[in-house]
C-alpha cells in the first residue's frame, strides 16, 4: 500500500483499495481494482471517533445523550500525551478524526490535540452543544477544523454559536446535528423553517439528521424514526425549503429507501455509506479502549489501543474485529445490535 500527501491532499494506492481524500474541501473517493468496485473495508481506519473527555460536567446534559454524560459522575479527559501515543499507531491511513468532547473547556488539550493531528496531515473535526462558544473558540475552530457541527440543544445559544462560526474566518464546513427520535420529529420541521428564515443561519452548510439509538440517558423515553413515509416527508421538507440536509451512517438505508424511486437515485447513492464500523471507521474511548463504534461500547469487547504494540495486527485484523467485520457485513452493513428495521 502507497500513501502520498502534501498540504492539499492524501492518496492511497493499492491493488483492491485506494482513495483520494482532499483535506481543503473534505471530497473523499474510494474504489477497489477498478472505479465502479467498492473495497468491504480499508486495512487501517481512513476515521478515527476519538471520545477525548467523558463525564459529569457538560453543560448540555441532554435528556437523550447515548454516553450519559452530565450529572454529578466524575470527568475524565485523556491526555496529550495519550492522544499521541494513540494518534501515531493509526496515523497512517487517517484522514480524519472527529473529537468526542463534552464542554469546549472540558479537556484543556482539546486544541492542542487538534492542532497536533493537523500538524501531522490529519484533519480535526468535532461537535458540540454550542453553548460555550466564544468569538476566540470560532476562530481557532475555523483555522484548525476541516468542519464543525452544533447540537441543538438551546435553540437560540445554539444559532448564536453557529453565527460565531460562519463569520469568523467565514467557516463554510458549519453544520447542525440534529438528534432524531419520534419525541423530537415535529420540532425537525421547525428547525428546516429557521434556516430559511434566521439570518444568524445564512451560512450553514446542511442540516445532518442522527438516528436515534435506544442506549444512554432515557432510553425508554426516545424512539427511532423508522417509518419511511415520516423520514420522505422530512427529506421532501428539506428540499422544497431549498435546505441542504444529510444523516450519519446509521439512518444511510432508510435515505436509500427514501430515493428509490428518484430519478437521480444513482447519483445521490454515491454520497450514501451504510455502517461503516471497523470497515472504515474505529471508536476509542477516553481510555484508550477501542471498540467498533461508541453506540456499542460495553456490548462488545473493547481492545486495548492505548498500551497495544501493532494496531493493524492487535487491533485491527485481530480476531476480535474480524469476528465483528463478518456479522456486520452478513448483515449488509445493516446494524446488528440495534433494531433499525424499516417500517413501510
């Protein structure tokens, strides 16, 4: 496997996978021996989920939040020095890492780190609830992040956060996480609305819908949306508002379900990747205990990336991954722990 790279972009080559990734624009290609074939998984994670702080001192302590943070449980954040040991055993084939973080404060490194992976060809990208956003910390972001997301968790704190990040430095990669459930569907519409109507929203790229997983905080409170007329009519909204949308990995067969029947469906199937867990992507922890992705943390077995010696062969190709790389694919990238069947 060949990998080149210079300021603009990284390139992998090799006999059944190869990409092309451009670090100013984020454009990412990926195809096996020739263009129209799709590799099954990378032999390194081309994203690393890197969770940098865990605990009891976020300010949005949402009800829905899959990793339960908030409350009065003890923080932990990792270490530069531990996010450095970790970030050059994957650091090869990476081209991005999306930072796991509870406050912008919470882990003091946090831009140190991001500062770190950039240094080093890597492009940091993160979410966040908005709600300590600060002219300071929009600057920084748009120097160093490739893109950044808000939760919207305080509407109006939220905007303002996402105002901050699309005047400095005219961030374009500024985008709204919005975590969707059954309880939070309704409110979806209003936040389409917003956009085409709040000035502090002029500059968003799109709006990412997330799929709600029954895990965390509240669990029996929260529904996933599964039903694909709800999810169309959503999408539907979303273009005759004339606002860009788009949704994680998790919600990526119901989109497919939604467009087959357009008539640029090959077209939009290109920008849609089902669960690309431990094919493409790798979740570790604030411990430095790898898992395929932080939904399944606890469920299964974690692998030690922290203390490991060879990340391809311990962690990657070991016996663990594969054992979850088959069920994943015999499943066809549909989830295999979570029940996110399609309802027509």
């Amino acid at each position: 496997m060949i990998i080149a790279e210079n300021d603009i972009e990284k390139i992998c080559r090799s006999k059944n996978y190869n990409y092309n990734f451009n670090k100013k624009t984020g454009f990412f290609a990926r195809w096996g021996k020739t263009l129209e074939d799709d590799p099954e998984y990378a032999p390194m994670p081309e994203i690393m989920d890197l969770e940098i702080s865990q605990g009891g001192n976020c300010l949005g302590n949402c009800r829905w939040c899959y990793k339960s943070n908030g409350g009065d449980q003890p923080t932990h954040n990792m270490s530069f020095e531990e996010f450095k040991i970790i970030f050059h055993k994957i650091k090869r084939n990476l081209g991005q890492i999306a930072f796991g973080i509870m406050n912008i404060s919470t882990n003091s490194d946090f831009f140190k780190m991001m500062r770190y992976a950039k240094e080093h060809g890597v492009i940091p990208n993160y979410t966040c609830h908005g709600l300590d956003v600060t002219y300071e910390v929009a600057k920084e972001t748009a120097e160093l992040c490739g893109a950044v997301a808000v939760s919207i968790v305080n509407k109006e704190k939220s905007y303002d956060a996402i105002e901050k990040f699309s005047i400095v430095n005219n961030m374009k990669q500024c985008n709204i996480h919005y975590v969707l459930c059954e309880e939070s569907y309704d409110r979806a519409f209003e936040i389409i609305d917003d956009i085409s109507t709040d000035t502090r929203l002029k500059n968003l790229n799109a709006v990412v819908f997330l799929q709600y997983k029954n895990r965390g905080k509240n669990p029996d409170l929260f529904h996933s949306v599964l039903n694909i007329e709800k999810y169309k009519k959503l999408i539907n909204y979303c273009q005759e508002k004339k606002v860009n949308c788009g949704f994680d990995s998790c919600s990526a067969n119901l989109y497919l379900e939604t467009i087959k029947d357009s008539p640029n469906r090959k077209q939009l199937e290109m920008y849609a990747d089902p669960c690309e867990s431990e094919l493409f992507s790798f979740y570790i922890n604030c411990f430095g205990v790898g898992f395929p992705c932080s939904f399944v943390e606890g469920i299964e077995p974690g692998l030690d990336v922290l203390h490991c010696n060879n990340f391809k062969k311990e962690i990657w190709d070991s016996e663990v991954s594969k054992k979850w790389r088959k069920k994943l694919l015999d499943n066809k990238r549909n989830c295999p722990i979570y029940n996110l069947e399609i309802r027509k």
